[in-house]
C-alpha cells in the first residue's frame, strides 16, 4: 500500500480498502453477518440503558430495550424518515 501525504488521502485509502474487502467478501459470510450485527448493535444499547439508569436490574434493562425496539418499529412503519441515497459532503 502507497504511503499516504494527507489526512484525507489517508481516509480515502482506508475506505477504498474497505469497499474492496466488502467487495471480496463471500455472499454466505455477508448474511451470516447480520446477526452478529445484531446482537452486538443489542449490547451497546443495553449498555447505553444501564448507563442512562444504573440502578435498573437485567429485567428493566431488557423491557426498556424491548420498549425502544418497538418505538423504532413504529417510525419505520409510519415512514416519516425515506433513504435518500449517498449524499455528497
């Protein structure tokens, strides 16, 4: 790899070297990722709960959690947010 001269060349590097490790990555792999994602997206934000309420125990931690879903469920059905692609800085 080049040695690059600027922090944005060095950006640039790194996310061109991402997109070509995705690129290579096997379709089977991929999906098996989204799980894993998942789950670990799922601890950072009970994490984030026991953070916001330490005194709650694993069981409010996890109906709060549930709560939070559900609330996140609602907008997606309700559509107020629509992807509207890569957008250019």
């Amino acid at each position: 790899m080049a040695q690059p001269t600027t922090d944005q060349s060095l950006k640039d590097q790194i996310f061109a070297d991402k997109v070509r490790r995705a690129r290579e990555t096997p379709i089977e792999q991929k999906i098996l990722e989204g799980p894993r994602l998942f789950d670990m997206n799922a601890e950072i934000i009970k994490g984030a709960i026991r953070s916001q309420f330490p005194g709650y125990s694993d069981e409010q931690v996890k109906r709060e959690y549930f709560r939070r879903l559900e609330i996140a469920r609602v907008i997606d059905d309700a559509g107020f947010f629509h992807d509207v692609g890569l957008i250019d800085e």
